[in-house]
C-alpha cells in the first residue's frame, strides 16, 4: 500500500518500490487519434516536481505536476 506524498515523503508501494515518473496519454497535436505517451519525472535533483493544495495537503488525493514534453500534443 502506498503512503502519503504529503510534504515531499516518497512513496512506496507495497512492492517496496518508489515511484519515480509518471505516464501521461495526450492527443496529438493536428492529428486526430495518435495519442503520444510521455513520462514525466516526479523528482528533480531529489526534490518532489509537484504541487498539493495550499491548504488541504495530503487531505485531498489531487496534485499538479507541470508537464515538459508537450511540443507536439494538444493541450
């Protein structure tokens, strides 16, 4: 089971594991049906590339992480 991202705490999984990038579907861009997958990291130079909610933290299970590779998707 998975423990908090809360405050930067990396999680683990209950394989032990660490998840460390994230896997995004976009549509591509003018070509309607391609849909381009991108990894994202969740962790540059070791410190967490997302952003909680101001206030309610790890009370939500909502987060943004800025995306890098979208020169050809449709956003």
């Amino acid at each position: 089971m998975a423990e908090g991202l809360a405050n930067g705490n990396r999680t683990r999984l209950s394989s032990g594991a660490v998840p460390d990038e994230i896997r995004v579907v976009h549509n591509r861009k003018d070509k309607l049906g391609e849909w381009p997958k991108r990894s994202e990291p969740l962790y540059v130079g070791g410190e967490p590339r997302w952003f909680e909610h101001p206030v309610l933290a790890e009370k939500v299970d909502v987060v943004a992480v800025p995306l890098s590779a979208v020169d050809d998707v449709h956003l």
